[in-house]
C-alpha cells in the first residue's frame, strides 16, 4: 500500500484516505484538492496502470528507454520481448512500480 501511495504522490496525484477533506457531491463524497470522486485508491502492482499514468505524464518514452537501455539485444524486437517478459508477464507483483518509482525519484533530483 505505502509504495503505491508513494507512486500515486510522485504523478502528482492525491491518495484519499478516510482523513481527505471532502465535499459532498451527487453519487458521492468528491476530493477538495483534485475534485475526483473517492474510489478506491490505484493498485499498481498491474503494469498496465503504470504505464497508462507514466504516458499520462508524458514520460512513457523515456521510462522504458531507461528500463531496456544498458542491455545487450540485438534488435528492437528482442527490447520488447525483454521488456514484456520481464515486467509485464512475470510473477512478481509490482516490479514495475517499484521501477517507477525509482526512475521518477532520479527524475526529481536531476530536473
């Protein structure tokens, strides 16, 4: 939970907690800060929700350019293959995100 609150917090999104001023609005309670209905908070460790925020944010590109970057391929087909294997299809619950989290860090320090 704390490393998907700390991805939403580096997109510049809110994390609604029971403690979240809210307003009152038809259908529900509505965030004061980025006037979103309260839904369930993101669960990142699904690749596909990274990377629909990371292209959000217009850092898609450069993200798995750094994730792929430094590896030993042939060709942009073995890229993709390495990158669908490794993040996308593998059993490991939130790889991504914590990549992500990673890269946007390094993003913020160096500007």
């Amino acid at each position: 939970m704390e490393k998907n609150r700390e991805l939403n917090e580096l997109l510049g999104l809110c994390w609604h907690s029971p403690a979240t001023p809210a307003m009152s609005h038809v259908g529900g309670s509505v965030c004061k800060k980025c006037k979103q209905r309260f839904d369930a908070n993101p669960d990142y460790a699904n690749p596909r929700l990274v990377l629909r925020e990371m292209e959000r944010i217009g850092k898609l590109a450069q993200f798995i350019d750094s994730l792929v970057s430094g590896k030993e391929l042939v060709n942009s087909a073995t890229h993709v293959f390495w990158f669908l294997t490794d993040y996308i299809t593998n059993d490991t619950p939130g790889k991504l995100r914590d990549q992500a989290i990673d890269w946007l860090k390094k993003e913020v320090v160096n500007g």
